[in-house]
C-alpha cells in the first residue's frame, strides 16, 4: 500500500485514491494490456485500471478511484492483475 492503509478510517460517501506498489516478481514481462481489477469483496465504486508494462524486477505504482461506504464498518475488497481477457494473473 502507497495510500490508504488498511485499517484507515475515512469519512462516509468521501472519495478516495488507493495506490499500490506491484512488483513483477515472475521471468515474464508484463504487457501494456493487463489490468487491475476488482476480484472480490467491496469494489467501493472502483473501476478495472491499466497496470504500466513492467519488466521482471521491476516495480509500479497502480491508483484506482474509489468511494467510502455511507455506514460505518469494516469493508474488504480483492483485486487482481488481469489479463485483457479478463483472467486472472497468477
């Protein structure tokens, strides 16, 4: 996590920016056509975003655009690097 840890408490309805740090740890490239992308859990709004190609070893920061919830609690949300056809990376 660049922004917004978890855990972070924020105001109901306020919009946020949440950026991660993904490093390509495997042998392989990664092209300009992969995505990341809601998965699982709460999307909070949140959009499927293109991820930067990055060459194994390197490292790139992805932002996507969400929403906090209007009632208080605890929310999750899974996301994934994805391919242009929609499958998930691993």
């Amino acid at each position: 996590d660049v922004t917004i840890r978890d855990g972070t408490v924020l105001d109901p309805g306020a919009p946020f920016t949440k950026t991660w740090a993904i490093k390509n740890v495997g042998t392989c490239p990664w092209p300009e056509s992969f995505v990341l992308k809601p998965t699982g859990g709460e999307a909070l709004g949140g959009q499927a975003v293109p991820v930067p190609p990055a060459n194994p070893g390197e490292t790139v920061e992805v932002s996507v655009a969400l929403t906090a919830p209007q009632a208080p609690g605890v929310y999750r949300g899974s996301w994934g690097l994805c391919a242009a056809d929609g499958e998930r990376y691993r």
